[in-house]
C-alpha cells in the first residue's frame, strides 16, 4: 500500500510540474492565466485522500509563484510577493496565500466531496463528475474573491473596474470565461480517468 501510495503521488507530481513548467499548465490570457493543474489534484486527491491532496496543492501553489514571478502578467501581484502591487513599488506576502491556500483547499476537499455525493448518487460517474465540476468551481471564486478582497484597489486598475459592481462583473467574466472551461474538463477528467485509475491501482 506504501509503495502504490508512494509511485502514485510521484507520478501526479510529476505531472503537476509537468504542467507548470511548460505553457501546458498556465494558459496566459492576458489579465490572469488560466490552469489546468486543478485537475491531477482533483483526481489525487480522490485516489490518494486528503492529506496527499493537500501536499500535491501545495506543490500546485509554490508552482503558481515560481511562474508568476518569472513570467508576470497584470495580476501576478497577487501570486507572487516579488511582483510589485500594481500602484506601489513592493510586493505582498499576501500574495503566497492566494496562490497557496486555495489549491491546498482543492486537494483536500474532492476527497470528502466525493464520498458524500457517492451516498446521495446511485451511480458513481455522476459523484466525480460532480466533483470535479464543484471543486473547480470553488477553487475559482476562492482565488478571485481573495485577490477583489485583499488587492480591492489593485485589481480594480488591473481589470479597470469602477467600483465595487466593476470588480463582481470582472470576477463574474473570469468565472463565465476560463472558469466553466476549465470546471468541465475537470469534471470529465475525474468521471473518465478515476475508475480506471482505482482499478489498476487496487490490484497492487
């Protein structure tokens, strides 16, 4: 079981740095980057649990930081601590929570999320799917509501909002945009790859 649970989060690390250290991982749409790396973790994390989800996470957001502060764009201020909040001349410890809580958050919650939503369901697909559109969902409105929150004036200027209606719109766009793009194809990713993944991984 060591060894299995061992060779399994080798290999979802390895696909997370995979992703983030080629364009894979961090799709550049101007104002902010879209992800794909939420999916390995959603589907860790069901396979493998919470506490090696949380690590894989973890692993997702110092990604996020090291990308961010090597190739910024108008909103790395609120990933990466060395870029300069927009209007001031120093970065933000701030910055390390966005880009690490949230995906610490994704690796713990599939986990739980699954198991209950497996009780409601009858059929199993329907629970990861499910899963995976959810988490995706929260992961979204935890990392944008978190940089209109703590960077309120800066994310304003960055996206030029007017306002506090302004900023919602944005943060509505970002989740109406790459947002359900990405929910879906980690909800498909975890109704398609996690039976057959706990299969082969239950015979060892």
């Amino acid at each position: 079981m060591k060894i299995r649970e061992f060779t399994l989060t080798t290999v979802f690390l390895a696909i997370i740095l995979l992703f983030a250290l080629t364009p894979i991982g961090f799709i550049h749409l101007g104002v902010i980057k879209a992800t794909i790396i939420h999916v390995p973790i959603i589907i860790a994390s069901i396979i493998l649990g919470p506490r090696i989800g949380a690590f894989l996470g973890l692993a997702f957001g110092i990604s996020s930081v090291v990308t961010n502060t090597m190739a910024p764009t108008l909103l790395s201020f609120a990933f990466s601590p060395a870029v300069p909040v927009l209007g001031t001349s120093h970065g933000s410890i701030w910055a390390l929570f966005i880009a690490i809580v949230p995906r610490m958050i994704v690796g713990v919650v599939p986990y739980y999320l699954n198991k209950t939503l497996q009780k409601v369901l009858s059929k199993e697909k329907w629970s990861l799917f499910l899963t995976g559109l959810l988490t995706t969902v929260l992961h979204t409105f935890l990392i944008m509501g978190s940089i209109a929150l703590i960077f309120h004036d800066a994310y304003a200027k960055a996206v030029n909002a007017d306002g506090i209606n302004g900023i919602i719109a944005a943060i509505l766009m970002v989740f109406f945009t790459n947002g359900i793009a990405e929910a879906t194809l980690a909800a498909f990713a975890a109704a398609l790859v996690v039976p057959p993944l706990l299969k082969v991984s239950n015979k060892y």
